[in-house]
C-alpha cells in the first residue's frame, strides 16, 4: 500500500509503505507549533498531492487444497487531499500483473482503490541522538480491486509505524530535506476467486525509508515481511 514520508519544518511543505506498504500527508509544523502534537488536532491544511507506486509481491495461497505461489505486480498513479495535516485520502489507479505458473496463468487488468493515512502522533519533545529531530507514529489503510484472469483480486492492506526522521536545516537544494527510517506491523487480507489466503500471511512486519525534498518532492521504499510471503513497494510523488 501507498505510504507517505515526513517533512522538513524548513522545506515548509507536506511531503510513507508498504504497503507496505510505506509519503507524508502532513507539511511542516509552523514555528510557532507546540513541540508535541497529536495527530487530528492538527489545523487544516488542504492540499492536493500526487504520484506513482509500485509494489512486487509474491504470495503463498491455495486453490483446491494444494499450495502455489502467486506473483502479483502492482504500479498506479495515485492523488491524495489532505483533510487535515494530520489526515490524507486518497484515490488510486493503474494495472496489476498476476502470474502463477502452477495453474497457468499470466495476466494483468486495471486495478483501482482508496486509501487513508494518518499521523497520530508528531513529537521533537525527546531527543535520544542529537541528529534525530522529530519521531512518528503513522497509521495507514487500503483497499483496492482488480480482476486479472476474472480472479476478482480484493485486497485490504494496514500498517503502524513508528518513525525517525533526520531534517537537514542547512542546505536544502542539493541534499535532502529530511530523511527517515520506520518499522512496525502490517496486516494484509486478500481476496481472490478460487483461491484461500495462508492464514500465517495476514500479519508481518514492514520495514523501510523515505527522503523528502525541496519543491514537495518525496520518494521512499521498503519492504513487507511475512510467514511465506514478500513485498517490496516504492512511492515517488510531488505535493501541488
């Protein structure tokens, strides 16, 4: 799923996974803003933000009692609106590529979805390092649907993470804003006629980074872990 990155206070500008997983819904916090900050008590900030995400999945299912690996590769464009700057939504559309060797089937359709993440908590009140400037706590959910080979492919994805983010108040125009690490657990449930999902597969871990730049740039990448399953996603995108 779509995630989002954080932001530099002096980019001054919203810029996240998995998956996921996973890119920021929020902008900078002005400076006058409390050092810690709880999610949806933020102000309103409305603005729009768009961009491509890939994910590259391989996952472990069962049709008719046996066991296959299914390989299902996603990349769509996406827009989102931030409701608050603590609070985004968002629309996505693009193809999914479905492939499973054992039952023959190599196909892709469009896929389509929506999405919502959010920031619960945005915090520079505790430094451990001295080059660690805010820590996050972000939560995101998605459900998208395709239908590749009439496979009727739903997929509800989730994460929380928590987050370190490094801003670089120096020099913006050749080095990033901000960059970023997270971790934390994701949960996906897949949907697709004819098949059962591993029950071992709806939880696991995600694991990534993220860079924001000047002009609202961002990209970040990752991976999410599971049982017997794998999934590497990337998110690149711009804020209007």
């Amino acid at each position: 799923m779509i995630t989002f990155p954080s932001v530099s206070r002096a980019a001054a500008v919203a810029v996240a996974a998995g998956f996921a997983v996973s890119a920021s819904a929020s902008p900078a916090l002005p400076e006058d803003a409390p050092v810690s900050h709880y999610g949806l008590a933020a102000a309103d900030l409305h603005d729009f933000h768009g961009g491509i995400h890939g994910s590259f999945a391989k996952r472990n299912v069962k049709a008719n009692g046996f066991e296959s690996e299914i390989k299902a590769d996603r990349v769509n464009a996406y827009l989102g609106y931030d409701l608050t700057r603590a609070l985004t939504v968002y629309v996505l559309g693009g193809v999914l590529d479905v492939e499973d060797e054992d039952e023959g089937i190599d196909d892709s359709s469009s896929a389509w979805g929506a999405g919502l993440w959010a920031r619960l908590i945005d915090d520079d009140a505790v430094s451990f390092l001295p080059t660690i400037s805010r820590y996050h706590l972000n939560f995101g959910v998605e459900y998208s649907y395709s239908d590749p080979a009439d496979l009727a492919w739903s997929q509800v994805d989730g994460f929380l993470t928590f987050e370190i983010v490094n801003e670089n108040l120096l020099n913006n125009e050749f080095f990033p804003a901000t960059a970023s690490i997270f971790a934390g657990p994701v949960f996906t449930y897949v949907d697709i006629d004819g098949y059962d999902q591993v029950s071992d597969n709806n939880w696991g871990i995600t694991v990534g980074g993220a860079l924001t730049f000047g002009h609202g740039c961002f990209v970040n990448g990752g991976c999410d872990i599971f049982n017997d399953d794998s999934c590497g996603y990337f998110t690149a995108g711009v804020r209007f």
